[in-house]
C-alpha cells in the first residue's frame, strides 16, 4: 500500500504547492526540494507539445514516488497539474502506471471550487483496487465521466470533430473548461479515438476509432443452471418470466430511440461497474444463481454492505432475489452489463454525406475514411498473419 497520495499545483511565488494530501501527516516527497526537481523534470521542454501530461517515476534513498503531470496547460494557469503517490523504498511504481492517471484525471476534472480535495481521501484508499481494475472496468471509466462520455457520443454520431470545437461543445453540455489533451489521452490509448493534424484545418482533429456503450444481455450461466434443475421449480419460474418481460421491454426501448437508450444505460450502468463492492456482487453472481449465504462467501462484504449493494443492483435491474418455498432466498443476474467496443462502420457513409452537405472538408473527410480504413478488424487481421 503507498505511504500516501498528495496534488500539487505551480505557484508562480513559492514554486510547488501541496494543495491536498492524505494522510494528513504525510510529509514524505513533498518537501520544497523534492518536488521543486519533481516538477523540473515534467516541466523541461517550453512548449505544450513537450510537456503533455504524463506518467513518470522516481527514486530516492528512503523512498520512490509515482507521478502523474497534467501538462502544461494545467500548470500555467495555475491549477493542480500533479499528482505524487508516495511509495515505500521496495515498491514497483510500474504498478500504479495505469491506476495513478485514473485517479489524477478524476482530480483534475473536478478542480472547480475544490472539489476534488474531498475525493482525496477515498481515491487514495482505492488505490490497490484500482490497479486490479478489469478492462471492463477501464472501458467503463471512460462513459461515466460526463466529459469523456460526452466525447464518445459525439464522435459516435459524427465520427470526426476539431479540437477546438469540441472544447466548445463540452462547455455547453457539461458546463467544464477542459485540458482536451488530458481528457483525451486515455481514449486514445484504449483505442477508441485517433487524432491527427490536417493540413490547413486550425486545431488537431479527433477521429472516433471504436465505438463504446454498454448493453444489458442475458447471463448465459443463469440460464444453463436453470436448465440444469439447479434451482427450485417456482424460483426458475418466477425468474424466466420477468427476465423475459423485462428484455422484451429493454430490446422494444433500443428499437424505438436506440441512440437515447444506448447512452441513457451507459451513464446508469457504468457506476455500477465501478463501485468496486456492487462490481465484485456482480461477478460472483456471472458464474450463477447464488443462495445469500453462498453468495457471503464470495464476496468480502458485511451484511450492511451486501444487503445495501443488493438492493441497489435489484433496484437498476441488474439481480434478481426470489425466494423458494423453504424461505430460502436465490440471487441471479436479471440482466448482465456488458461493455462492448465494435468498429463504427456506419461512420463511412456519415462522413461521406457530411462531406457532401459541406459540414466537413474535404482532406478533413479524407483523411478520416483513411483512419477508419487504417482500424478496420480485417487490418487488424493482415498485421497479426504478417507479424506470424
């Protein structure tokens, strides 16, 4: 476990300042010294292009720190722009090289009136799960923050957008001045953006790679151990005809408006994905229906807390909880979340037809269909037999 998780900003006066911290007696790595060659060292180059945000590590006698630097947007006006874990002398910062940038953007993102100075604490003792996070989980992250989510939907719909117009769009939307460099990069990452300068267009332009939602679908394990016999005659009853009734519903929602349905289940469903507790219920419950007290053995969880998780899950439509004739409860998944990433294929046609109603340039349509071509699966394909 790190000594402790500190946000730091530039002070054009006093240099590095610590601006949160926990623990509160944490005063290891963030003397003057320290982070003043911290900050030298994110802070070398004198553009933008050389000091974009970044994951770096250091070591020191008495003990190492993970850094996650906002860029130099950030640090010129002012804002926090650093992110130091403290680790003891034996610890692998490489660990947290995917966890810390998580926990820095959610703190960057939530730098007006300082709010992020309440999320300190809990992000800190999250830490170890967060470098346990799951793909899925990683997937997740990206559609339940507003800002990213927001992204996504647009580039879902249009395919390509300039930097500075989306900048725009997520001040009208969400209400934020946003870092587009720092929002972007996990996306990018993850593959689900590109982004490239075209030739006499003003800004960098943002092209969507994958599309990314989340549907509810069947768990399949419910079902086998349904047909198995493996629960009470009027629990797998009670079960089949409301899950039935239910996807019937969910599938009539998707056919009628499946642009709102799609993002409507993204920002509901991704927090459950991410609450770490109601995540694990989750996972216990994709292997099958579950009896309470089988159920308490695989998830480390009080009563308060299982029963108060369960509720929720039962609530948004994700477990089900049936009793048999003997009183004792049975819990399944009603519906499973699933994150799902698929290649934007309709985005051909609608940056051809942008192109042709004017809303596009040219080299701007171009070189998009060329990056769309570029992340096609069948490409994919061609660079793994080649690299065979």
């Amino acid at each position: 476990m790190p000594e402790g998780l500190a946000v730091l900003k530039w002070d054009d006066e006093l240099g590095p300042v610590v601006t949160a911290k926990t623990p509160k007696k944490l005063q290891m790595g963030l003397d003057p010294t320290t982070s003043m060659r911290v900050y030298g060292i994110a802070t070398l180059g004198e553009t933008e292009e050389s000091q974009k945000p970044g994951y770096s590590s250091l070591a020191f006698n008495d003990f190492k720190l993970a850094v996650y630097y906002g860029g130099l947007n950030m640090h010129l006006k002012g804002m926090p722009s650093m992110v130091f874990l403290v680790l003891s002398p034996d610890e692998d910062p490489d660990v947290y090289k995917d966890a810390l940038p998580e926990i820095a953007t959610q703190i960057f993102l939530n730098t007006e009136e300082d709010s992020y100075k309440k999320m300190v604490p809990k992000l800190y003792k999250q830490i170890a799960r967060y470098t346990q996070m799951t793909a899925e989980q990683r997937q997740a992250s990206i559609l339940n923050d507003p800002v990213r989510r927001t992204i996504v939907r647009t580039l879902m719909k249009n395919g390509t957008i300039l930097s500075t117009d989306l900048e725009q769009l997520i001040y009208e939307e969400v209400g934020k001045k946003i870092d587009v460099d720092l929002i972007l990069r996990p996306l990018v990452k993850m593959g689900i953006i590109a982004t490239g300068w075209v030739e006499g267009l003003a800004s960098e332009v943002i092209y969507l790679t994958r599309a990314l939602f989340i549907l509810r679908t069947i768990n399949l394990d419910t079902v086998r151990a349904i047909r198995k016999g493996n629960l009470p005659t009027e629990v797998a009853e009670q079960f089949l005809q409301s899950s039935r009734r239910y996807h019937r519903d969910y599938l009539a929602r998707l056919r009628k408006d499946l642009f709102e349905t799609i993002w409507a289940e993204a920002e509901s469903l991704s927090k459950y994905i991410l609450d770490f507790e109601a995540y694990d219920v989750i996972q216990a419950l994709r292997a099958g229906p579950l009896e309470t007290e089988q159920l308490k053995v695989n998830v480390d969880l009080s009563d308060v807390k299982l029963r108060k998780h369960l509720n929720k899950l039962e609530k948004a439509n994700i477990v089900m909880r049936i009793n048999d004739e003997e009183g004792r409860q049975h819990l399944m998944l009603k519906c499973d979340t699933e994150v799902s990433t698929v290649y934007p294929e309709w985005l051909i046609q609608r940056t051809v037809d942008l192109y042709n109603d004017e809303e596009i340039v040219s080299r701007q349509a171009m070189h998009y269909l060329e990056v769309l071509k570029t992340a096609h699966p069948s490409q994919a394909a061609l660079l793994t037999l080649d690299g065979e």
